[in-house]
C-alpha cells in the first residue's frame, strides 16, 4: 500500500557523485511510483571537499543527529584528492558513517552482467551470480598492537587480529540467512585455519556451530589462497561468500574485478539490526578524470539504489531494478563511455527509470 514511506537521506559527496545521484533518485523515484511506496528524500551538502573547504570540516558536529534515524543513507562517493588530503575526506565521513553507525556488513554482490565483459574468458551472464559479505569493524583491522624501539635495530611491530564472539557470530548468522534466502542455499566460509591457528580456527569453529541453526542451507570452506583462484577458475560455484575483514577487503575487490567494469559494481554498509542507518553506495571513488563530462556510468549508483530498497523491505521494486539494469546494458547505444557505448550518464539513467515500465 502506499502506506509505506522510507526516509531516505541523500549525500552525493564529491566528483561524478554529483552526476550519478540524481540518475540514482531518479530511478528509485520511478520504482516507488511503480510499486506504491513513498521514499521522502532529505538531501545533505556535506561529506564533500566543497563542504570541507567553506567549514573546515567534512560533517557538521551534528551530522549523527541529521542523518541518525533516516531509514537508509544514499551516497555517491567522496574524495578530490587535488583539494583536501584522501585521508581526511574519507576518514572524516564515510569511515565515521561505518563506525559510528556499526555497520558491521559490507556486502557486494558479483554478477557477470549482459554487456559487460568479463575479464574471465569464456563466460556468459549467469554464470557468475554470488554475494561476498564481509564483516566490516573487527578481525586483522584492529588498533591492538604498537612499534617498540623505533629507529634502531630493535625497532620491533606488533599488530593483532581481533575476533569476538559477538563480532563473528553476527556476520555469519547474516551470511547464513542471505544464503537461506537465495535459491541455491549455500555459503562458503574464507579461512586460513592452515596458517593462521588461533584465530581461524576459532572462526571455522563459530561458523560449524552458526550451521547448525541452517540445516537446510549446504556450507563448505576454503583457505583464502584456493579461494582467490577459485574466484578465477571457478567462479560460478560460488553462492554467498563470508569472510573476515582482511579476507573479504580482498574478495570483495577480486569478486566485482572479474565481473567487469568498476562502474557498474554496487555496495552496502550494513547494520542489519537497523539499530543505525545502512549506507549504501557505488565501489567507485569521485573519478576527478572523467568529472564535468555527463559521461559517469550511473549503473553502480541505481545498482545500490536496489540493495537500500532490498534493505528497507522493497524486495519486487528492488528485483525490478536490477532487470531494467540488464535490460538497459544488454542493448549498445544505452551504454556510457567506459562499457564503449555512446550514452551519457542522464540518458543511461532515464533508460533505467523508463525500462522499469
Ligand atoms: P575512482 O573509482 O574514482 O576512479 C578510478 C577509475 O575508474 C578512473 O579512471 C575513473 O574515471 C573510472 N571510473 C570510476 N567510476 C566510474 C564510473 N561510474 N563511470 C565511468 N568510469 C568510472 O578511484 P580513484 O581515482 O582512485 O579515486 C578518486 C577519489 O575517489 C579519491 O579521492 C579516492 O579517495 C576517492 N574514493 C572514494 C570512494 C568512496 O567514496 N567510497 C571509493 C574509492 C575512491
Ligand atoms: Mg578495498
């Protein structure tokens, strides 16, 4: 019923963020007319270096308040690197969005799309189609640890990989239940419990237990060097990959590299409690090369636009989405510059909104 209304704050950030975004509203907009919702969209200046450079600060010191009960958060990407230092834009919002917010899931999807070339040779869309989560605020990124001796021939470092119960047993029960939820029903576990032999098996120990609440989903594990040349040589045997911060940092680059361009990959940064606002977001950065052109591809924006209403209970308008995606790259002339096409990223986007029906 049109009963439902998502309040939606909105952060194009910096660079083609400006340019993917409105084709990213402008597709959820069609979505909500066509499967009767409402999204309320609350739009917000900062997080961008435009912001940094009139406050001298990325967020106003009540940016918690201003976007901390929105249903979900929709940004574009941050960063111009000729400005304001990379590690002041993004530690000064995104970093703090996934933090502050526990956005403990970072989770990519991998989908070979029409039109898109994989890299990988001899595969057709279908036959790559997996989600790889990967758990965002603990594990081999952690602040424990310190350099002794600094400068001399002690010179000693220390860094150690954090793994709690609360923190493991979360982004696996996630895991568990997204592959519960996909047809094939299966989930493969990123270990190192060879090498790594505290940690690992810890984690391998956590993830035989979690199976034990889904039975009827089929799990198998892999250390993570055959599983990067699993990726390779066999990606269509994956399902729902899940791993530890390190390991999914890496399977989540590998998974989209091999499904083709950075444009059109999407990602959410997920608190599945919904305790905090998710953000949800393209992979790609502000692309200062190709800004100002009107020739960004949007596909990564609209593609995430998917994930937030998947996130918020929209599940067909969000199926919708990603088919009028396909529909869209699998003909030549609506495809932007980086997929050889000659479309521009409003004419992509308006082709997205209008295949919708
Ligand atoms: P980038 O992803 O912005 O660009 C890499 C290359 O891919 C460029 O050649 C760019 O033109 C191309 N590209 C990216 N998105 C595209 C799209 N939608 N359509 C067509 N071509 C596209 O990465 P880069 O250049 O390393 O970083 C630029 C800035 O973005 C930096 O400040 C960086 O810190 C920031 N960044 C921000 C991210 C975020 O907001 N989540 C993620 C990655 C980088
Ligand atoms: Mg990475």
């Amino acid at each position: 019923s049109t009963n439902r209304v998502h309040r939606i704050a909105v952060i194009p950030g910096d660079g083609i963020g400006k340019e993917v975004m409105p084709e990213g509203v402008r597709v959820l907009e069609a979505a909500a007319k066509k499967f009767g919702f409402k999204l309320a969209f609350d739009d917000f200046d900062f997080a961008s270096c435009d912001y940094y450079e009139k406050h001298g600060r990325m967020m106003p010191e009540d940016w918690k308040e201003k976007i901390g009960t929105h249903d979900a958060i929709y940004f574009g990407a941050v960063g111009m690197p000729d400005r304001v230092p990379d590690h002041i834009s993004l530690w000064g919002s995104l970093i703090l969005f996934r933090r502050e917010f526990d956005q403990y899931i970072n989770l990519r999807p991998v989908r070979l799309m029409p039109g898109v070339p994989s890299p990988l040779a001899n595969r057709k869309p279908g036959d790559i189609d997996f989600w790889v989560v990967r758990e965002n605020t603990e594990g081999e990124y952690s602040a424990i640890g310190g350099k002794m001796f600094p400068g001399t021939d002690r010179e000693v470092v220390v860094q150690e990989t954090v793994m709690s119960r609360v923190g493991v047993d979360r982004v696996l029960k996630f895991a568990f239940e997204l592959a519960r939820s996909t047809p094939k029903k299966h989930l493969t576990s990123a270990t190192k419990s060879n090498g790594i032999a505290i940690t690992m098996p810890y984690w391998d120990e956590r993830v035989k237990e979690m199976a034990k609440n889904y039975t009827d989903v089929k799990w198998n594990q892999f250390h993570i060097d055959i599983l990067t040349a699993h990726f390779v040589m066999n990606p269509d045997r994956f399902n729902v990959v899940v791993a530890s911060n390190l390991f999914g940092d890496i399977l989540s680059d590998l998974g989209p590299a091999c499904t083709g361009t950075i444009g059109i990959a999407p990602s959410g940064n997920i608190n599945p409690e919904r305790n905090f606002p998710s953000v949800f977001e393209p992979v790609h950065g502000s692309a200062p090369d190709i800004f100002g052109q009107g020739i960004a591809n949007p596909i990564g924006q609209i593609w995430s636009g998917a994930m937030m209403l998947e996130h918020v209970g929209e599940h067909d308008a969000a199926a919708a989405i990603v088919k009028a995606i396909e529909t869209v790259l699998s003909q030549d002339k609506l495809r932007t510059r980086d997929l050889k096409g000659p479309a521009s990223t409003s004419e992509c986007g308006k082709a997205v909104a209008a295949a919708l029906g």
